[in-house]
C-alpha cells in the first residue's frame, strides 16, 4: 500500500512539474496595481492539490501592512485580480490549471510555511478565456 501511494505521489508531482515547464516565459515587466503599492514578482509553485492543477503567482508588496490599515477588501482583491489577469494569464501558455491563486507577502516566506510575523493575503481565481473569476474556498 505504501509502494502505491509513492507511486501515485511521484505522479502527481510529475504532473505538476510537466505543467511548470509549460509556463510562458515572458519578459520582466514592471507592475502596477490599482492601488498603486509596490509589488514585485516573487515565484510560482505549480502543484495538484484535490481540486485539480493549481498555479501559485507569489509576488512581494513590502509595503504591504501599511496598505491593509488604509484598503477595504474590494480595494485589496482589485489588486489580486489585476495580477492575475495581467501578469499570471499570458504566462499560463497551453497549460491552463483548474485554479490560480494570487499572493501578496511583505516579504519572501517559504511556501506553505506560515510565518505570523510577515502580513500576507491571497485569493484564487478560475481562468476563464482572458479573465480571472474569483473562486471561494
């Protein structure tokens, strides 16, 4: 039993890795948000939770904390949304993942590792053609 859950595991990841290695690469560019915070591009993790193929766009916005105290959450999700469709779509090329999940950190954290002392937020969203829909957990 534990040979086959390996087994599926090593599957799994492959399929997330073949993904990765579909992603388009584009050009550095630089962002904006309308909110008008400093974001930067930080990485992006493909993996195949049970929802199906997801692609995690991380970005840095240092400034972040100060901007919590001052947006509402439509203010805030504008900005994940902006990101998701101006920088996260052009880079899926053929790969098109079940879900992309935004994120805004103050600083680089390790993935799925929660860190309380760094301010982050994210969202997911369903690509749909040129668009981003968000997506309720």
């Amino acid at each position: 039993m534990i040979a086959r859950l390996s087994a599926c595991a090593a599957l799994a990841s492959g399929v997330a890795f073949a993904a990765f290695a579909e992603l388009s690469p584009l050009e550095a560019q630089e962002l904006s948000v309308p909110s008008g915070q400093p974001v930067e591009f930080f990485e992006t993790v493909m993996d195949q939770p049970a929802m199906g193929l997801t692609a995690r766009f991380r970005f840095l916005a240092p400034e972040l904390p100060a901007y919590l105290e001052r947006l509402n959450y439509e203010e805030l999700e504008a900005d994940l949304s902006s990101l998701c469709v101006s920088y996260a779509l052009p880079r899926l090329g053929a790969s098109v993942p079940a879900m992309v999940v935004i994120s805004l950190s103050a600083a680089p954290t390790e993935f799925g590792a929660p860190d309380p002392d760094v301010a982050q937020v994210f969202e997911a969203y369903r690509p749909v053609g040129e668009t981003c829909e968000w997506e309720a957990f």
